[in-house]
C-alpha cells in the first residue's frame, strides 16, 4: 500500500518559515502583499480567491482581491492591472483564471508586472526559469511539486519521470525543473494526441498528472513502486454528498494505492502547496523591493512607465 504524501502536512511547515520572514520584514516596515484580480462570478474562482486570501492573512501577509465585473472592457482590465503595478503596497499580483471568452488572457497575463508576477505566467518569468536563472518567478503548482520531491526525498537524479500533460502553466515548467542540473531527470511529456498512454506511463519511476480528467490513471497504468503527484482537480458532482460537489484528481487513487510507493492525495496533495509557493513568491518579491535581497533583472523588463515602476516601499 502507496505512502501518502500529504501536501497540508509539507505546507504546514514552509508555512512557519514564511511566516517568520513576513514577521522579519514587518521590522523593516514592509508588509508582503497579494493582490487577486477576479473577474466575473465563477463560484469555484471565487473559493480559490479566498482560499489564497486566507492564506496569506494566517502567514501575516496583506491581501486584495479586486473584483470586477464579467463584461469588463479589457482596456477598463489593463488600467485595474496597471493601478496594481504602480501600486507601492502591493508586491504580488495573480488573475484568477479562467476569464471570461472575450478577455485575450496571454495579453492579460503579459499586463502584469514581472517583478510582481508571482504567479510566474508572464512570457519574461517563464523565460528566466526555462534557462535556470531564479530571477524567474517559477509557477507556483510545478515550485510545489518540486518541493513535494525535495522534501519527500525522492530520488530524481537519473530517474525517469513523465508527466501527463503539457500546458504552460504546469507541465512545461515542470518538464524544465525535473530535468535541470541538480534534479537531473530524465523527462517524458505526454498530452492527447499521445498514442498509447499507458506504454509511457508504465515506465515512469515518477509519474506526475495535470490533465484534468478524473480516473484518468488507473492501476493497470503504473509499475510498482513509482511515485504518483496527481495535480488534477476537478469538481465533480456529488448528489448525495454535503457539500454537494467535491474535488476529484487525475488518478484512481484507490487502484493506484496498490501499486505505487507513495502517492499524493486529491485534495491535501498539490492544491495546498501550491498556494504555499504562492505565498513563497510573494515573500520572495516583497524583500526585493526591500532589497533584502537584490533583483538583477533590467528596469527595462521589471516595468515603467504605465506598465508601472519596481514598487520602492
Ligand atoms: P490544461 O491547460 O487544460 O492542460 C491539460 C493537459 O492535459 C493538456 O496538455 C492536454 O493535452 C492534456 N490531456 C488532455 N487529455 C489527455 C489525455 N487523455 N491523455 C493525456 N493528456 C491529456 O490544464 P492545466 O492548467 O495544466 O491543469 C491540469 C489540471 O491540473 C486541472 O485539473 C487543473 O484544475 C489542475 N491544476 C491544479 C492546480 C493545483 O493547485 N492543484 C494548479 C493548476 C492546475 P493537449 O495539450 O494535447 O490538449
């Protein structure tokens, strides 16, 4: 039977961590804040939003979240983005996604700052993670299955992980951390128009799913021994529970269990680290406003003008 990694265990305790150097640069004056852009009235957004507001305020951190309505113009979106940007008090800013069909959200995501995307999405972030260099904000679900591995001890140097899935927002970063010098894996992504799932995901020693299909994996897929981070979540309706719906992962968790050597759960696997390393990011881009520790990136790229300035408080 499958260890089970517990994402709220992990997080409970980087959480004390971020929580003492919040404490540390209130001395300076400072206080780390998080600003979540919602658009719209998505009921599962909503809960995100709040999730990571509550978040922030039991590590000591501020947060805003700015509500704006579904039809918002995207110029009426930008000017809110870029009141954020110039906004001393604010050091990390997200847009809750999905958005609404009329709004382009590359162009959206590209409005953010990138010295306060601690979201990691804009074109300028996911370059400098791509090329190693930490400047880069690292999108925060692949930084905390990263951390899952590190902190779990799992051997990632020479092993083999695949990773079921390709969006920009998990698996593409993911692929580029897992197979960096220092992890040292070997990668294997796979999407839909894969042939013969299972034939790849059997040779996993690491097998790693963001696809958004519940049951996708199922035990007859896995070899023994593998480690399972299942980063799907799905709400899935549940007529005779209470609540009425619940979240439900990638993976046959109970198949899955069998074979595998440790496995994450869905929820309290991924979904708690990743706001975890949100919250890290945002620490992160408040002490460098602080110059607690310094920014290399150009002033060109970390934003001026009515993208906004490198926030001074
Ligand atoms: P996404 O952008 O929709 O990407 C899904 C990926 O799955 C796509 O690359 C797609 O392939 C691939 N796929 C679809 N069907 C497949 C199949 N049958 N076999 C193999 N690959 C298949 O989604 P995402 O943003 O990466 O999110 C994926 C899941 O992770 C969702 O459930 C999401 O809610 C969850 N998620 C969780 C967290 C968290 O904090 N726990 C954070 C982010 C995302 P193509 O590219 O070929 O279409």
């Amino acid at each position: 039977m499958a260890r089970i990694i517990s994402g709220t265990d992990i997080s409970r305790e980087i959480r004390a961590g971020i929580a003492e150097g919040v404490a540390a640069l209130g001395e300076e004056g400072i206080k780390p804040t998080l600003a979540a852009v919602l658009v719209g009235s998505d009921p599962a957004s909503e809960v995100y939003v709040r999730n990571k507001a509550q978040a922030c305020q039991r590590v000591g951190m501020g947060s805003r979240t700015l509500n704006l309505p579904e039809d918002i113009e995207v110029d009426e979106l930008f000017g809110a983005i870029d009141g954020l940007n110039a906004d001393p008090q604010i050091h990390g800013i997200l847009v809750q996604l999905p958005l609404p069909r009329h709004l382009p959200y590359k162009q959206v995501l590209n409005r953010v700052a990138p010295h306060k995307d601690v979201d990691g999405f804009h074109p300028l972030n996911a370059g400098l993670s791509f090329v190693g260099d930490p400047e880069g904000f690292v999108p925060a679900t692949p930084a905390g299955i990263m951390k899952i591995l590190e902190w779990e001890k799992v051997p990632t140097h020479g092993k083999h992980a695949v990773i079921v899935g390709r969006s920009l927002i998990v698996s593409k970063p993911l692929a580029s951390l897992l197979m960096a010098p220092g992890p040292n894996a070997t990668v294997t992504l796979t999407h839909k128009y894969t042939v013969d799932l299972a034939s790849h995901t059997r040779m996993a020693d690491i097998l790693i799913v963001a696809v958004g299909k519940p049951g996708l994996i199922t035990a007859d897929m896995v070899k023994p021994g593998v480690v399972v981070i299942d980063a799907g979540t799905t709400r899935v309706v549940d007529p005779e529970g209470k609540p009425r719906y619940r979240i439900a992962g990638d993976v046959d968790f109970e198949g899955v269990s069998e074979v595998a050597a440790a496995i994450t759960p869905v929820p309290g696997g991924v979904g708690p680290m990743t706001i975890t390393m949100l919250l890290s990011n945002t620490l992160e881009a408040a002490r460098r406003t602080s110059g607690a520790t310094s920014s290399t990136l150009p002033e060109a790229l970390v934003g001026s003008g009515k993208r906004g300035r490198r926030s001074s408080s």
